[in-house]
C-alpha cells in the first residue's frame, strides 16, 4: 500500500478496500519504525491524524459528494509552514515551543481537500542550506544511504518520501530546496512560478524567491497535489497569482512530438560530473524517442548566479529574521539584564552558525556605502538572468539541466566550506533569480545513489513541464526505486 500512487490510493479509498483510518494507521506504523533511522520527521501527532482520517471516513459513508480526490491521504508538511495549535519550529531553537495561532493557506487549501496531516518534517534551520545538517533537532539522512545527506532545506520531504514514510509532502524552494533534495532522494519535485502557491503562513527565509511546492514520487501525484495546493491569495499574498485553471493535470497525457527542448551549454559544463552527464544523455536520448526537439541555447549570465543569490537571499533575510527578537514569541534568554542585551543574547544563543552568517552577511550588504556595490549590483545581475531565459524561450519550450553537480555528498563533507556548499546550488538557483517553474525527477542511479534532471520553462507552465515529466516516467522505473532497507 505504501507503494501505491495517488491516483491509486485515491482509487482504493473511494471503493471502500481501505479506510482513511487504516491508510493513516500504515504510514503512522512506518513512521514509528523507520524514522529514527532518518530522522526526517520533528514531530508526528497520532491521535491528530487520526482524528482527521476519521471525519473524512465518516464524510465517505454519508456525503461521499462533498470529498476531493484527495481525501483521506496522508502528508507530511515541511516544518517553516504554519499549522494552527501544532508546533511550528523551522528546524530552530528560536522557535523550539512555537504555537502558531493560525495555519498558512497551503496547510489550509490541503485541509480542506480532506488530506490527514502526519506530522512536521526536519529542514534546514528557517530553509537555509542544502544539505539538512543545519538543524537543531539534528541531521536528516538520506535512506539510499545514512551515511550522505538528503539535500536542503526540504531534506525531511525528500528523506521521508524516498523511505515511502508518506505519500505526499510539503517543501518550499528559495534556491533549490525543493529539487535538490528531491535529485539526492530520487524523488519529484516541483518549484512553482514565482506567485502561484500563496507565501501567506510560510516562515520566510527570502521574500523575493521563496516559493512552495509539492514532492512525491511521481510527476503525476506532484500534479494532483499542486492542483491543490495552487490558489489566488489576494487576501493574505499580494504577490499572488491569479490562473485560469488549476488543475495541473489535464494536459499529463499530451504527446511531445512539438516539443523544443534547450540544452544549455553553460550547464553541461566542466561543474558536472562526467559520470551524471552521461546518465544525463540516456536521458535525453529517451526524450528523443518521444519525437521531441533539441535545440542548444545560451543562458551566458548562469555563472554569476551564485554570488547574486548569496547576496540578495541574505539581504531578506537579514530584515525577515529581524522580527525573531524575543520579545513576543519564541526562544528567551533568562541571563540577559536589560533589554537590549535580551535581544543580543536570545538571538546569539537561539540562532545556528549558518543563520547567524547569512545575517551577517545581508546586513553588511545592506549597509551604508556597500548597497549599491553588493545589494544593488546582484539585482542587475538578477535581471540580466531573467533576460537570458526570455530570449531562450523564444527558441524552445522548456530547457533540461542537471539538478546538481554530484550525487548526495557524506554528511560532514561540505560542512567546514560553506563556499563549495553553496556551489552545489548552482544549477538551481538561476530558476529563483527569474522566478521561473522547473521540476527535478530521477534519471539513473550512480554508485547506488539517485541522479535527478530538472526540466524548466517559461513562467506559468507548470502543466507543460508535469507533461513532459510524465511522459518520461510512463517510460522508465527510476521514480519508483525505493531502498532497500525501507521497502
């Protein structure tokens, strides 16, 4: 049952083989006994799922009208979105006995479609890293091996789902968090268009580029979920969007014949690992077989991605994270003897290494006579990205890349150079810098590890990259691998 997609486990609880009750117990069941290997999970509340699972049973026997496709499913959400009366810590001894009063609209819009809620996940501390270490509830690990990471920020979602610990979960992606655990994991994952998943409840690490999304195992289920989770919050998120449709899976079976595909030459670089670049290929020779098109394209500004987005995601950061003062909520120091030492002191003892640099960082970036030299000079950078991707996508479709450089490193391994941490993000974060969709899914194994490919397009084409996803998936088995030790 744990194997089972969506659209199955839909299929089963709709004909009355499984309750919503039995279905929440299995993965409860898994969750107890396997994620004390991973530790991907922060907290599970069991008599609150069940209690959930139970009204939608109960909604199935008398008004079965009235319940979503997804009703009765189990998810897991990443633990930097809000849900009311159940703790919410990012991962952050800031916030390590935080109680949000209310719940964020993607935690709402899944309630309301009947989804049970199995518990928060581990993240990187307020989503900053790629690798899950910088957590204060420890490191997650990666169930193809407990020896590496699972990716970050979003490493819990990834981890619990390649453990199949869930069928669905929550992450939210401001450089990668979402497709670069999704490729160490060998799972899918969406980024959304800047706008189209509401931030409203989402703790937030950068303003500008965080965005929400949904991971599973398959393109297909990640479609099912962002139709969703996908909604125009013009109440709670200005900056959301408003679409014609949201059901993100109606064009999953369309053909590829007239598909234009970009290979970039800048991503194909001498940053990837032969070996990847290799699985990379049969990859797009599959794609070849589906008719599609190759075109390359230039995307020139790609190298200077990183050092932009490791100076404006610290810049928002350095504002965002003000707030976590201690003066209304979360962690207080008791040895402070005035005021303002209380804010120094909760903050320096509240806060991780790698919170506490990327502050520093923005802070001076945004300081007086650095602004324009950091700040501003990085958002000219941003835009000549955006402009880069525009005038590709007046050529083809969509554009494939790797996800990321390597396969998931050893925990431990990048920890003492956060430089080389930062380079794994290479790949991704160009999609933030211009607010762009793209959809990470696995390709191939290499040294028993997943290999993951991203597939990016225009803005608001979400459907077309579900699309092509699906196709390849419908194709070939690397999305449903799971390890060995968890199946």
């Amino acid at each position: 049952m744990h194997n089972l997609s969506l659209a199955e486990l839909s299929r089963q609880l709709k004909q009355k083989k499984i309750s919503s009750v039995e279905l929440t117990q299995l993965f409860l069941d898994r969750i107890h006994r396997f994620n004390p290997k991973i530790n991907a999970f922060i907290s599970v509340n069991d008599e609150f799922a069940l209690t959930q699972a139970k009204k939608v049973d109960e909604t199935r026997l008398h008004t079965p009208e009235k319940l979503h496709f997804l009703s009765g499913i189990p998810i897991a959400h990443k633990d930097n979105l809000l849900t009311k009366g159940i703790k919410t810590t990012c991962s952050s001894k800031a916030l390590v006995n935080f109680t949000p009063p209310y719940d964020a609209t993607i935690v709402d819009n899944f309630k309301n479609a009947g989804m049970v809620m199995l518990g928060k996940v581990n993240l990187d501390e307020f989503a900053m890293g790629g690798s899950n270490e910088n957590s204060y509830f420890g490191p997650c690990f990666n169930p193809w091996d407990t020896n590496r990471v699972p990716g970050g920020s979003s490493g819990g979602s990834a981890a619990l789902l390649a453990a199949r610990l869930s069928p669905a979960a929550t992450g939210s992606d401001t450089g990668g968090s979402i497709r670069q655990p999704a490729a160490f994991c060998g799972i899918t994952g969406i980024k959304p268009s800047y706008g189209v998943v509401s931030r409203y409840g989402m703790i937030a690490f950068a303003s500008s580029l965080d965005q929400g999304g949904p991971m599973s195992k398959s393109a297909e289920d990640c479609a099912h979920l962002l139709s969703a989770m996908a909604s125009f919050d013009p109440k709670h998120d200005m900056t959301s969007v408003q679409q014609p449709c949201y059901d993100y899976t109606k064009d999953l079976d369309k053909s590829l014949k007239s598909l234009r595909v970009g290979l970039p030459k800048e991503y194909f670089s001498g940053d990837l690992d032969p070996e990847i670049a290799q699985i990379l290929q049969k990859a797009i020779d599959e794609y070849a077989k589906l008719g599609v098109t190759f075109i390359e394209v230039d995307l020139p500004d790609t190298k200077h991605c990183v050092p932009a987005y490791y100076t404006i995601a610290p810049c928002e950061a350095s504002s965002n994270l003000a707030r976590f003062d201690a003066n209304l909520y979360g962690y207080r120091s008791s040895n402070a003897a005035d005021l303002e030492k209380m804010y120094a002191q909760s903050r320096s003892e509240s806060f991780g290494r790698e919170v506490k640099r990327r502050i520093l960082i923005g802070t001076y970036a945004l300081s007086s006579g650095y602004y324009d030299d950091y700040y501003i000079k990085s958002q000219n950078i941003r835009n000549l990205i955006r402009h880069d991707f525009h005038e590709a996508f007046k050529k083809v479709d969509v554009i494939f890349a790797p996800t990321t450089p390597s396969i998931a490193f050893k925990i431990g391994q990048l920890t003492s150079d956060p430089v080389q941490m930062y380079l794994q993000d290479a790949f991704t974060i160009p999609v933030n810098l211009a607010e762009l969709p793209s959809i990470a899914l696995p390709v191939g194994m290499l040294q028993g590890m997943p290999v993951g490919m991203q597939i990016i397009g225009p803005r608001f084409t979400e459907s077309r990259l579900l699309n092509a996803a699906h196709q390849y998936q419908k194709r070939t088995d690397w999305h449903l691998q799971c390890p060995n030790d968890f199946t």
